[in-house]
C-alpha cells in the first residue's frame, strides 16, 4: 500500500494505513479554489474516496444482519437511534419472529416491549410490522430486490432500500444519511440539502460501482472522525484535502482524543461485525446489557 506523505491523521485505525502528522505540524493545503472546475472536482472527490478506502478498508454495513429481511427491519429501526442500539436489540426481536410471515401476525404490545429500547418504538413497531405484511402479502415472504418495489412498503424511503439493495442485494446506491450531508456539503462536493438532490450530484461524481462502498467509506468518517460538532481535524487522513480543514480541533493529540469507535480504542457498534473487521483489530460491541 503506497502511503502519501502530506496527509494528516492521528492514532492508526485498525487496517488503516499509517499517515501521521507531530503536534503542530502544518497540515500542506491542497484546498480547491473557489473556480474549481468540474474536472478538479471530480478528481479531488474521487482521490478523498481513495484515501478513506486505505483508512477503513473493512468498512462494512453497520448493522447486523444475516438475510434481506433482517437489514430491511434493522434499517428501519435505525432511525432516531445509533446502530448499536439497533444490533442489541435485534436478537431478541429475530428469535421470536425469524420472517416476515412471522412478524406480520405479532402482538403490537410484545414488539413494542422488545423494540423500547431503540426509542420511537410504537411508530417503528407499526413501521415493522406493517412492512412485514406487505411483504407476506405482495412479495411471497421475499424483500424485493428492485427500489420501486422496497419504497412503496411501509416506512421504507431511498435511503433504506439503498442500503438493502447495496448491501444485501449487491446493487449499487448512494446512501444519504447525516453524516454523508454533513461530510459532501464540507468537501464542497455538492451545496444541495435535499437528499435526493445530493444523491444525484454525488453520484454523478463517480461511476456507478463506487457508490456502495463510497457510502461506507464517507459514513464511516463521519461517525469517527469528521464528527458534527467538533470535527477531529488534527487527526483526519484527508485533511489535505478538505476546504472545511480548521473548523474543528487542529492539534493532533488533541484530536486524537475525539476519535470514536474502533480509531478511539473502543468496539464498533455491531455483535457480529464481518472477520475481515476482527482480522484488522476491530472489536465486537457487546449485547445489551452487558455494560
């Protein structure tokens, strides 16, 4: 793996490569002009990927799942909550109703009670259940692999079934969450706030056999370090190349210690997460309850 050496990043993430920069180094700017042309843009946007892809080269769905049927239902559930929540309550919710014919006929009130912990759990249980009759009812039991056909189920927009088809299906799709907003409007990529709208505009940017494991690599950023609040600068692995490098803390040791998850010394959010994870250092979280 060839490391560049005028990147910035802190402690080395498990199977990230090994870039660093010493407490009060000057980060060398590549910040894009305020002309920059489509060609430049498309050529930083696709060398940020590339970057991110040495960074998190285990990146991976961060839900737990072992079928269509269970990412549609944990994606869902994600809403309002954090993927850990969603993966410690799932077992529990998958042992007692394994399909969609399952779930369908379940008692509202003993859904409720197991998806309490994920918050919103009434709305998400009507959401669950009713998606898991139109699938009984419309599908045959299967989770369609075609995006006119997830979205007309009940709680299921774009983002959702793209995360189904991307990563259970293996079909292509940009998945526009709050971290990929957050991220692609700080690269300058695209200035739309309308998901849609930066779906297209991002995708544009890369060929279509990207935009999965793009999804990954940016989301994956997001929550670890190019965090909302307080964006952990000093140790990013592309700040280079970032127009939006100085909005957050720029001291190395100091940014360290804002890395979350796996970067930061601390289990990634899934009970399950893929060998490939645990092969690089990754940690299992632990269930619920567990501490």
């Amino acid at each position: 793996m060839v490391v560049r050496r005028d990147s910035a990043v802190g402690e080395q993430a498990p199977g990230g490569s090994n870039k660093s920069v010493k407490s009060g180094q000057k980060v060398p700017r590549e910040k894009p002009a305020a002309n920059e042309s489509r060609t430049a843009l498309v050529r930083r946007a696709r060398r940020i990927n590339r970057e991110l892809a040495e960074v998190y080269p285990y990146a991976h769905p961060e839900l737990d799942f072992e079928n269509p049927f269970q990412l549609l239902v944990a994606t869902v559930l994600s809403a309002q909550t954090t993927d850990l929540r969603v993966n410690q309550t799932t077992p529990a919710l998958f042992a007692k109703y394994p399909t969609p014919e399952d779930l369908a006929v379940a008692n509202p009130e003993e859904v409720e009670e197991i998806l309490r912990p994920c918050g919103f759990f009434r709305a998400k249980t009507r959401s669950v259940i009713g998606l898991s009759k139109a699938l009984a009812e419309d599908f045959g039991g299967e989770v369609p692999g075609k995006l006119e056909d997830l979205v007309k189920l009940p709680g299921v927009g774009r983002k959702t079934a793209f995360v189904v088809l991307g990563n259970a299906f293996g079909r292509p799709g940009i998945t526009v969450d709050t971290h990929f907003q957050r991220l692609v409007r700080r690269w300058q990529w695209t200035d739309e706030t309308d998901p849609d709208k930066i779906e297209a505009a991002v995708g544009a940017l890369f060929p279509k056999s990207d935009w999965t494991d793009l999804s990954h690599h940016v989301i994956w950023h997001g929550r670890r370090i190019c965090h909302a609040r307080k964006p952990a600068c000093g140790a990013c692995p592309i700040a280079p190349l970032c127009p939006a490098y100085g909005e957050g803390e720029t001291d190395p040791e100091k940014a360290k210690k804002l890395l979350k998850y796996e970067k930061g010394g601390y289990p990634g959010q899934r009970l399950n997460p893929p060998q490939a994870y645990l092969d690089a250092g990754g940690k299992p979280a632990p269930p619920l309850g567990a501490g």
